[in-house]
C-alpha cells in the first residue's frame, strides 16, 4: 500500500511552498526573502494554533488566507502589498494545472491502495474534492483532526493501520526528508521521495 503527502508532493512535486510564494511576490512587490520568509513561518504558526481554516474551505480559500496573512505581517514590518489577487492567481493557477495534468494522472496509475498522511487544516476531504482526487484514496489522516501532526511517527502508524497492513508492506512518497521521510522509514515504511528531479510520475509502479 502507498502512504502519500499532499503539499510539496502532489501539489507542486518537490517544490517548497515558501519558493512558489517568493516567485509570485517577486511578480508584484519587492519584499526582502528574509521577510517574507518570516511572513511564511509567521502565517504556518497562527494557522497551526488557531482554526481560522474551516473545512468547507477549498484550497484557493486556503491559500488566500495565508496570503492575507503574509500581508499582514509585512505590513506590520512596513511593506505593502497591494496585488495579492495577482499572487493568489499566479499560485494557485500553477497547482490547478499541476494537479491536472501530473499528478492526477501519476495518481491514477498506481493500482495499490493509498491512503494521504498531511499535515493541513481540516479541510483535505474538500480540497480533495476540488481537484476531483477524493475517489483515490482509502482514507485521510489529517493532523488538524487526527490530533498529531508530522514528523511524528505516530501519524505515518495511522495510516499504515488505515491501509490494514505493516510498515514494511507500505511505501511512503514525500518530499520533506524531515517530515515525510525519515520518521516514515523509522517505523519500517518503504519510502520514495518528490524532488523535482524525481517527480510523482517517475513512481516506479
């Protein structure tokens, strides 16, 4: 069975969250990348401690949140942007043809069952449906409902226990070495990392 990440792997295939929002800023503002990377940390932080995502949010809601909080905290620092739609667009433009015509396709050749493992806000089972990748998978384990985020172990033993089967009869596919890999293949997960180099389509199936 298959154990799978959301963000950084089907959404963007190994390409970090913070770099896809600097080369859409980098469209509409000049903004320091040690500020906005602040801005990022910040907006993750006050994501995680609050339930400002509700679970009826798509994921272009998502990402207009943390874009609305990003130019918060830039604002707070003295830079103003103003062309956060340009943002939004640019952003989520490149994960609605991403999705489509990669990874949803790299999704659909792989016959084992797969179950996600993500670290998100209570939404996925929305978000899944509006990518139209809900019928993919056995099961969600969701850190904001399952109470555990990674690189706990503890959530990589939820989904091996919601594929039904052991450690070693999984693989797990990340792209975070820290949060996906190695806490994954420390409880006896197979693994296969997302890089850009080694996208989800190079999967060996």
């Amino acid at each position: 069975g298959i154990l799978i990440d959301f963000g950084g792997t089907i959404d963007s295939d190994g390409i970090h969250w913070f770099n896809a929002f600097s080369d859409a800023y980098a469209m509409v503002a000049d903004v320091p990348n040690d500020l906005l990377w602040d801005a990022y940390v910040n907006t993750e932080r006050t994501l995680g401690r609050n339930p400002i995502i509700k679970p009826t949010d798509t994921f272009c809601k998502t990402l207009q949140t943390k874009i609305a909080l990003q130019t918060e905290y830039l604002q707070s620092k003295g830079i103003t942007v103003i062309a956060q739609d340009t943002i939004l667009d640019t952003c989520y433009n490149k994960v609605v043809k991403h999705i489509s015509t990669v990874s949803k396709p790299a999704l659909e050749r792989i016959k084992l069952p797969m179950v996600l493992v993500t670290n998100f806000y209570g939404n996925m089972h929305t978000v899944l449906q509006e990518f139209a990748l809900d019928h993919l998978f056995k099961d969600v384990i969701e850190s904001a409902v399952a109470g555990v985020r990674k690189p706990d172990p503890q959530i990589f033993r939820l989904g091996v226990a919601a594929l039904g089967l052991e450690p070693r009869e999984t693989v797990m596919i990340g792209d975070s070495p820290d949060k996906d890999i190695l806490p994954a293949q420390s409880i006896g997960c197979q693994i296969f990392q997302i890089t850009p180099s080694s996208p989800l389509s190079s999967f060996p199936l």
